[in-house]
C-alpha cells in the first residue's frame, strides 16, 4: 500500500484517538468508590477471578502482545505465572499437555482454578486437541484434571470465551462455556466434568448470534473493524457474558455484539434428551441491558454487567438495570468476578484501543487496570 496513505491513516487514528480520550475525561461522571486492585505494564488481560481465599489469578490471551505466560497470580501486586511457568510454554506438539491461549479462568466452590484454554492464538482457528478445560488445585498448584474438547464440540470457527460450574448436578458437576465466535456461529456448551462429555446447545440460535447491524459507539465513536490497509466493516462477536444464577436453575447470557441478554433454564440445556428446538422455545429475551463483555450474579439473586460503551457496570435486580460504578478509568470493563470479600472486581483493559480498530495503530496506553467495587453480596458458589 502507498506510504502516504499508511501514514495519513496512523495520524488519522492518533487525531481520533486524542479526540475520543478527551471526550471520555468531559462527559463520563463518575459513580460509586472504585479501587484500583493491580495494573498491568505488560500484555493486556481479559480475565479475572477471586477465589474463595481471596486468591486472585488473571489470564492473557495471545492476541499479538508479547504473552510469556497466559496465566498469572496476582502475589504482591505482580502477575506470577500459574500454575508454573513451564506449563504456560505453549507447545503446539503437545497441545492438551500445556497452555496455548487463555481467554477465561474461574475458580469454584472447591477450591479450584478452572482454566479455559481457546488454543486459538489470534481468534485463529483452534489447535486440533488443544482447546480445553484444565483444573489446577488450589492447595497443592497442581492440575487434577484435563477435559479436551472434541471436534464436535469445538467448531473450526470456535472461540471459547467464559465459564460458570454448577457442581451439585452429576457425580462431579457441569459447566455452561460461550463460544464467541467471530466469524461462525455463536452457541453454549454443556460439559459434564465427571466423563468430559459435552455438547452445543443454541447454536446460531438469534440469541447466541451477533447482531448483523450492530455497531457500538465510544466516547462519541463508531468501534468497528478497521485493519491497517484492510477494509472497515462491523465488529461480530457471538454469546460472550455468561452468569449462573444464585439457585443454578437460570443461565443468562449475551452476545459482545448486542446490547441485549438472555436467558434459558439450565435444566433444558444439560438434559441430552430435550432437543434443541425445545431448548430454543424456551429462551426468554430480557430486553436491554446495554453493551457488554462480562457479566456476572451473586448469591443475592443478582446480575451484573459492564457497559463498554459507557465506561460503567451495571445491576440487574430483575425489573431494572442500575448504574453502580461509571469513570473514565473503566476502559472497556472485560471480565467480572465477584470475591467472598463483598466485591465486585473487573478488568478494564482498552479492549476497544487495539490496532485492528484504528487503522494498525495500537491506541491502548498502559497501564491496564484491575478495578473493585463494593457490592456487599457474595459469589455463587454451587457446591
């Protein structure tokens, strides 16, 4: 491509940039006493989990930074790769035997830390026998289990993103996993973490499926795909946010790329003998919400959500949303997780400043931030 217009385009994307940071600073009130937990100087991280100790682990996708470990504990205020550094080495050869790329890592009622590996480095397409579910006890740090996903499951257009378990149901429990697929169709996956077992439910259903038209604006500006010399075209991101309800008996979730959630009874979806079509009749739409990333409940019977468009988290306490926590600083709200502690935490990573949407010019400005808001309510923990 010409150099003039590769350099009209970088001085395009830095003038928006400038605009669209200023604009946040002048038109986003802050709301509710946010804490700064950590901040991240390296590679960006989506996700966060608070275990019940009050242990806190992160994940990095590789996605084009400079990743050398995809897992990490929070000791001290520094990301420590977990559970070892040798185990976050990605080995393509070995792809089930180490970690490839993280979008998502949750702890449970049993002390616990589930690790959600994508192997799909890049949204690319998954690594045959890499994309998995791997358990890591918390009180020894070593893997008690690994669940590989079979090509039923995991499409060659699969991105799995988030995670929620219910262990009371089988003899060891299940977990409900988006696939936030980009360029295939959206859907949830059942596993049954006893046999490793598991199964699509919704899949291209409209509830799991990015909306065609759908286009975010931030700080007054339209977010869509806009590759260096490449063509713009609208940002598709299938089911993303996922929440479990306080009783298990409610899944909720959205696509990134809407503003609506949507719920499904979880019984509909585990049992293998109800067909899919049933399973679709008995989706409820939930209206509005907001654009979202994460979400999350707590053992209140509520839900959460972050706004991306408007730097803010939201309540849902089953007839309203409510505005908890809104800054400037809440830079693309990513993951939620919510600790025994009585707080919400979330990671605020610039998600939307990446250079695949301003031309090639990476507008993130470090540091990332792990952020806490006091919710005075607990986790779900279905044990």
């Amino acid at each position: 491509m010409n150099r003039k217009l590769i350099a009209a385009g970088a001085m395009f994307a830095t003038a928006l940039w400038l605009q669209t940071t200023a604009f946040a600073a002048q038109t986003t009130p802050t709301i509710g006493t946010i804490e700064t937990v950590a901040t991240f100087h390296d590679a960006m991280p989506t996700g966060v989990t608070v275990a019940p100790n009050g242990r806190i682990f992160v994940n990095y996708p590789r996605w084009g930074d400079d990743v050398p470990f995809t897992v990490a504990e929070i000791v001290d205020g520094k990301a420590v790769a977990y559970p070892s550094a040798q185990f976050n080495r990605a080995d393509p050869a070995r792809p089930a035997d180490s970690l490839i790329s993280v979008q998502s890592v949750v702890a449970d009622a049993r002390n616990r830390l589930w690790i959600l590996d994508t192997a799909a480095p890049g949204f690319q397409t998954p690594i045959d026998g890499g994309a998995k579910l791997v358990a890591v006890d918390l009180a020894t740090n070593t893997i008690v289990k690994t669940i590989v996903f079979d090509v039923q499951t995991i499409l060659p257009t699969t991105y799995i993103n988030d995670v929620r378990f219910d262990l009371r149901q089988g003899a060891e429990g299940v977990a409900y996993i988006t696939d936030s697929s980009t360029r295939g169709p959206g859907g949830i996956i059942v596993v049954d973490l006893a046999t490793g077992k598991s199964m699509r439910r919704l899949t291209n259903h409209p509830s799991t499926a990015a909306e065609k038209d759908f286009v975010p604006v931030i700080d007054g500006q339209k977010l869509m795909n806009r590759p260096a010399g490449g063509q713009t075209s609208n940002l598709q991101v299938a089911s993303d946010g996922i929440a479990l309800s306080a009783d298990g008996k409610t899944l909720y979730y959205c696509a990134l790329s809407s503003r609506r959630m949507y719920s499904v009874p979880t019984a509909a979806l585990r049992d293998a003998s109800v067909t899919d079509s049933d399973v679709a009749k008995q989706v409820k739409d939930l209206g509005l919400k907001g654009a979202s990333d994460g979400m999350e409940a707590d053992d209140a019977g509520r839900i959460y959500a972050g706004d991306y468009e408007h730097h803010s988290i939201r309540r849902y306490d089953g007839k309203q949303w409510t505005t908890i926590a809104q800054s400037p600083e809440i830079l693309w709200p990513d993951t939620l997780s919510i600790g025994t502690d009585g707080y919400l935490y979330f990671t605020a990573n610039q998600l939307d400043r990446q250079a695949g949407f301003h031309q090639g010019k990476d507008m993130r400005q470090k540091p990332y931030k792990l952020m806490r808001i006091k919710i005075d309510a607990g986790p779900v923990l279905l044990k």
